[in-house]
C-alpha cells in the first residue's frame, strides 16, 4: 500500500506493513546517526555540544531493537521507540522527542488516514509544548514541528516546509534551553532541535515514498 | 525511615550529585531518606530518567519527595521520571525551583524536622529569585 505523503491527501487508510515500517524506522535512526557531528556542530554553537551524540545514543538504542520495532504495530512502535529515546538519550531532548514519539503513537491509529496523521500530529506537538514548557518563536524544535506539519495538513510537502523552517531559526533569538542562556549571541545559528527535527520529517518522508 | 519527606538531587555530573548529597548528610544528618544521580546513560555529563527513577525509589517515602536540580535537562528529565511513576506516587513528587546545592540542603533541614512535602518545596524555593 501506498503512503507517500501526495497519496495520502485522500481518505483512504494507509497500511505499512512490517517492511515498510522496519525501512520508515531504520530510515530515521540512520539519518540522526549520520548527522551526529553536524548536530554537535550546532550545538556547540549555542548549547552544552551533546545534542549529537545524545540523540545518537537514543537512536542507536532504536536500531538495537529494530526487529521488535518493526513487529509492532505502527501506534505500538512509536510509543516503543519513544521509550527507548527517553530512557537513553540522557539529555532534555530524551522527553521532548521521547514524548513527541509517545503522544503521536497514542494518537495513531493502527491504519491512518490523512486526516488521522494531522491529529495525532497536533496532539504530539501539543504534547511537546507541555513537556518544553515551550512554544513556537523560541528557536526550538517547535519551530519546525509546527510548520512542518502545517505544511502536511494542507496538502505540501513536509520536509520542504521542514528544511526552510530549520533555516528560519537562524536569526530568532533562544528563549527557552540552554542557548537561552546566550541572550542576543544565539542569534545567527540555526537551532540544533530544529534541525535534527527537519532531518527526522525529511527521513520519514523519503522512507514513505520509497514504500509506494 | 520514611516518616520524613524524601530528597533526591539530580545534577548533570554525578561529581556534583554526590558532593551536593555529602553535604545535606554531614549538615542535616540521616533522618532524611536521600538519594542522588547524575550523568548521562553513557557516564558523560547529562541526566537520564532511568537513574532519577532509581533514585526516586531509594528516597522513597509515603510522605512524598522533593527533587532538586541544576539545569534544564535535569528538570525534563526529572518530569519525565515522575509521569513514569505508579499512579499512587503521582502528586507524592516535586520538583523544587530551587539552586540544587543550597535548596537540597535547606529542603533537607526542613523534611528532618518532619515537613510536609509543600513544605519542604516552598523552603527550598525561598532561595529562589522572586
């Protein structure tokens, strides 16, 4: 079945099968690992520097169980993988993408359609703001996940709405996280939240297309 | 042990945790059921829910615990270990707004004295900047 996100503008419920979810979830981890020193990079920036390696952790601790991932299903999977990420990044972007992960997987149902995504993905976002104590303009994750998914809900391509978002978090200035504690200097580099968020909507975009 | 409030100290560096932890036991004494923790699931610096949900356990009391912790990723992670918790301990745990190493104390001294635990939170807080 299909589940590119064009093809799920329509009603119709989109079913992965065991497959198709082990590619979607390895797709993500791989991406986040692979840009482990770039989100490091960033977050040497304007943070404490473990952005990189801490979601590398939570994410190689995904692929760890990859197999018992992919069993599951879809709504099952996410609030597993959003466990893992909690309990093994060892930083707050463990509870924030961990409850991201959870809140959407609770959403979920089992074969979603289009209009199933967009709630579950309002519910998680929503579910993100309460843990951060956050919400959009505070060059944050939110920043991105906001866009993003507004971008989904009307029928545009999420990982475009993705990237130019991570890219407009360049001159805002932190309020909430540790690159708050800059001030005026966290202006001029791009959030390191956003953009391992940008690379997550991309990662899950490319997976989905490759699946049709 | 468990008729005064618990104390658990959460720092990025266990170094820090255990230091903070010596202090409170040396000036208050061990009336207060205490546990600390600190670095990442890797033993770098960092927090991580696991251990904060341990520690939590070690400190337990049925009159509750009061968290204390340095910066941010310590207090999401602290939030995150509580929501995990069973639903009786719900509402039986804090996190105190508090600087870790003077608030652990003060928090200490008052849950010797056998404070609830709103009590020990706002004497921990009343260090904090208004």
């Amino acid at each position: 079945m299909t589940a590119g996100p064009r093809e799920m503008q329509d009603a119709s419920a989109v079913v992965l099968d065991a497959a198709a979810r082990r590619t979607l979830i390895e797709t993500v981890a791989r991406r986040i690992i692979d840009h482990a020193d770039e989100l490091t990079a960033l977050d040497q920036a304007i943070g404490d520097g473990d952005h990189g390696l801490n979601m590398k952790r939570g994410f190689e601790s995904v692929l760890a169980d990859l197999g018992a991932h992919a069993e599951k299903p879809l709504p099952d999977a996410l609030k597993a993988i959003g466990m893992s990420l909690v309990m093994k990044i060892g930083g707050a972007s463990g509870p924030l993408y961990g409850t991201l992960f959870m809140a959407f997987g609770k959403e979920l149902p089992a074969e979603p359609s289009h209009g199933d995504v967009v709630r579950a993905a309002t519910a998680a976002i929503a579910a993100v703001k309460a843990r951060g104590k956050s919400d959009v303009g505070q060059k944050t994750m939110l920043d991105v996940l906001v866009p993003a998914s507004e971008a989904f809900a009307g029928g545009k391509d999420p990982a475009a709405a993705a990237e130019s978002a991570a890219e407009a978090t360049i001159p805002m200035k932190a309020i909430r996280g540790r690159a708050s504690f800059l001030g005026d200097r966290s202006i001029g580099h791009m959030d390191p939240g956003a953009r391992s968020s940008a690379l997550i909507i991309a990662a899950i975009v490319e997976a989905l297309e490759q699946t049709v | 042990m468990n008729r005064n409030v618990g104390i658990v100290i959460v720092s990025h560096s266990v170094d820090v945790a255990r230091g903070t932890a010596e202090m409170v036991r040396q000036m208050v004494g061990d009336e207060v059921p205490l546990a600390f923790c600190g670095g990442n699931p890797d033993g770098g610096l960092g927090t991580n829910v696991e251990s904060i949900m341990s520690a939590i356990d070690t400190a337990w009391s049925d009159r509750g615990v009061a968290i204390l912790v340095d910066l941010g990723g310590a207090e999401t992670n602290s939030e995150m270990a509580i929501e995990l918790q069973p639903q009786e301990r719900q509402g039986l745990i804090v996190v105190c707004n508090a600087p870790i190493v003077e608030g652990a104390v003060m928090a200490a001294t008052e849950a010797s004295g056998g404070a609830s635990l709103d009590e020990v939170k706002r004497t921990a807080e009343e260090l904090s900047p208004a």
